[in-house]
C-alpha cells in the first residue's frame, strides 16, 4: 500500500513535499516524493502516530470532577470516588480512553493502569500500550500483592507490562524497592509519579539507589537543578504533562533546563481527570505556551520541538525503538492529518502546522503496525457511553 499527502513528515529527517509513504507487512519500505498513491490525502500530512507517554485510560470519565481545589483536596476526592467504582466501570472508561486515543492520532500509550483493564482495551482498539500496573502502600483496595496483580495485563503483540510504584505520598520507600526489585527481575519497566506537588517532600536523591535508565519519572514539575543533574547522571527518562500540571496549580516543570541536561523526555496527557481529555494536539500547544512563558522567550520551545517529544521523544523516554518517527523498516504507526479549512494553508511550514492547527477531529486515519484502526466517517466516534459511570460518581 502507498500513501501519498501534500506534506510527509518523519520527524527524524526533513519534511517531504508531495510525500508518499510505502507500506507492507506492518512496516514502512519506504519514503519518497511524487508518483503514484494507492490513497491519496490533499490538503493532508501523514506523520508518526502519537506517542502519549502518561495516560490513565480507566479514568477517562472523571473530567473536572473537585476543578479549583488544592492537590491534596483534589486527590483526595479523587480517590473516594475511584473506591465506589467496579471493575465493569473500569472497564467502560479504559474503553472509551482507548478509542479516544486512537481516533485522536494516539498510536502509542504508556498507562499507570489501576484496575487492570486497559490491556483489553488497547488490544481490542488496536493501540499498542505499556500498562504499568499501579501500587499503593495505602488507599487501595484490593486484597492482593502487586506482583498477583501483574496477572490481570495479557502481554501480546500491542500490548506490555510494567510496575508503577503510584508516588512517594502513597507508597512507602520499602514498597518502592520491593517493587522496582520485582520489575527488574521479570524485566519490566518501571514508572512513578515524581516531583509534582507539594506532597512530594523529598528530592531526587532520597530516589537515587532505586531510579535508572528503566524508571520513567511522571512529571518533575519541582525538580531543581540538583534534581535534574541527578536525573541526567542516572540517564532517568521524564514525561512532561503540561497541562494536568496547570490544571491542578502544580506548576510548570522545567523543560528547558531538562532538556538542555540531556534528558529523554517525552509529553504525555495525564487523564482527563487533571488534563480533561487526550488530546495530543493541546498538549503540545500547551508545552509551548508554557515554557516560552516561564522562560520570557519565543524560542524556548519551537512547534517542532513539541512534536518531537508528543513521537520520538516519548517513544525514547519508554525505550521503544520502532515508533516515533517515519522510517524504512519501522512500524508503520501513522496517522493522516487535514488542515483543509484551516489558516494554515496554503502551507508555508507543514511542522508548524500541524501543530498549531491539529487537533483530534481534523485526524483522518490512524494506522497501527500497517493495520486501519480508525478512518473518519464524518460522525462522531462510536465511542463506549460511559455517562452511567460519571453519574454514580457524581452521586459519591
């Protein structure tokens, strides 16, 4: 299969006028200007599909639920809510989280799954997915060790484990260990939430003798420049949530100074529990606005920048390889973007404008591994109705 767009953008190399994009057993052959398409997009960019480096798919219907409220307040709600909660409720928000991604452009998550459910909703929507599954020293509910607990994620094809010790407020150091311990001996990579608000009383090296090039450090909003050096020695990879972080009055992590130390860092959209939904597109734009922001400058992040870390960042952030970017032999993870209607064309710089003007309606196709997993129909996505769930935990 060849596609062919008015722009091709791979991220890792340069931009390809009237691209075409060859396809053929999951992966890409190959890259190329002009000649004939199988399926042809004008007024389109086909590019690497989404890497959302920090999601929570089981709480994809608790937008804005304790909006205003300081963090302790708001994850204390938070987590009362989420007790009333079955597993069939998980359930119907992991799935409507996971087609939500997809149709956004999402071709890549990395989950900090507390139920249990979202490998089946990833599979099923056809996203390939790291599904951390998430520990709690206190506040959890169920009656069986983590490593019990690792059972209810089926690795396969799209889908992988990982362990994700929740943060340092709720997990006690000794659990930090065991668990981060379990992770490496089966293999499995690690992530924690590190250095986002006030409740994270302890630097970066109260950390050192458990973080490593396999344990994803969830947001660093407070992380100091001996935070960040410590995190550079031990090559600890970062996921930047811009937006959640706003939201909660957490802060503005210091990408600039990350990145300038040499970090993998990735953007993730957290849930839209603190971000209000997984949108790629205003999390890129927000990573933009508030970096130029803090630093009184410009060109402290630039549109391609941001869309490095929403693909190639993320995907080297959780050590993958193959996604992230267009390349002969890579996975064929893309997706299809129309700027028609919109004041970016006619095009000047197609990186530009596919970040300023995306956003998941504009999204026409995603493919994952070569495979169509979702195609615009002009109607809104058929989407799992989750409404049922909010209403018990507006109820709580």
């Amino acid at each position: 299969m060849i596609l062919g767009a008015d722009w091709v953008v791979p991220v890792a190399g340069a931009p390809i006028r009237d691209g075409r994009v060859e396809i053929a057993d999951g992966r890409i052959v190959a890259l190329g200007e002009g000649g004939a398409a199988d399926r042809s997009f004008p007024g389109c960019v086909i590019m690497p599909g989404l890497v959302d480096a920090h999601t929570h798919l089981e709480y994809a219907g608790m937008s804005g639920f304790g909006d205003g409220e300081p963090f302790d307040r708001w994850i204390a709600d938070h987590i009362r809510r989420r007790e009333g909660l079955t597993r069939d409720d998980y359930e119907a928000q992991a799935a409507q989280g996971a087609r939500s991604c997809v149709a956004g452009g999402i071709t890549t998550i990395a989950d900090c799954c507390y139920a249990g459910t979202v490998g089946d909703a990833a599979e099923e929507a056809g996203l390939r997915a790291i599904v951390y599954v998430e520990g709690f020293s206190r506040h959890d509910p169920f009656d069986l060790p983590l490593a019990e607990r690792l059972a209810w994620v089926t690795p396969s094809e799209l889908v992988s484990r990982g362990i994700s010790p929740h943060a340092p407020y709720t997990v006690d150091l000794a659990d930090y260990r065991a668990w981060i311990g379990l992770a490496r001996d089966q293999g499995l990579p690690v992530a924690t939430h590190l250095l986002e608000s006030h409740l994270d009383t302890e630097p970066a090296e109260y950390f050192r003798d458990i973080l490593g090039p396999d344990t994803v450090a969830i947001h660093a909003v407070r992380a100091r420049a001996d935070d960040i050096a410590l995190l550079a020695e031990l090559d600890v990879p970062v996921v930047h949530c811009p937006r959640s972080n706003a939201l909660l009055g957490c802060g503005t992590a210091p990408l600039a100074e990350m990145l300038e130390a040499g970090l993998r860092v990735g953007l993730g959209t957290d849930s839209p529990a603190s971000a209000l939904d997984f949108d790629m597109w205003e999390e890129m734009r927000a990573a933009i606005l508030l970096a130029r922001a803090r630093a009184g400058r410009p060109d402290a992040l630039s549109a391609a920048a941001a869309l490095e870390l929403a693909t190639l960042g993320g995907s080297r952030a959780l050590g993958l390889d193959e996604v992230g970017t267009l390349a002969p032999g890579g996975l064929a993870d893309l997706l299809v973007l129309d700027l028609r209607g919109t004041p970016f064309l006619p095009w000047d710089d197609p990186v530009t404008a596919a970040v300023y003007g995306g956003s998941p309606n504009r999204v026409v196709m995603t493919m994952v591994g070569g495979q169509l997993r979702y195609e615009a129909t002009g109607d809104p996505a058929d989407l799992p109705d989750a409404r049922s769930v909010r209403a018990r935990m507006i109820e709580a």
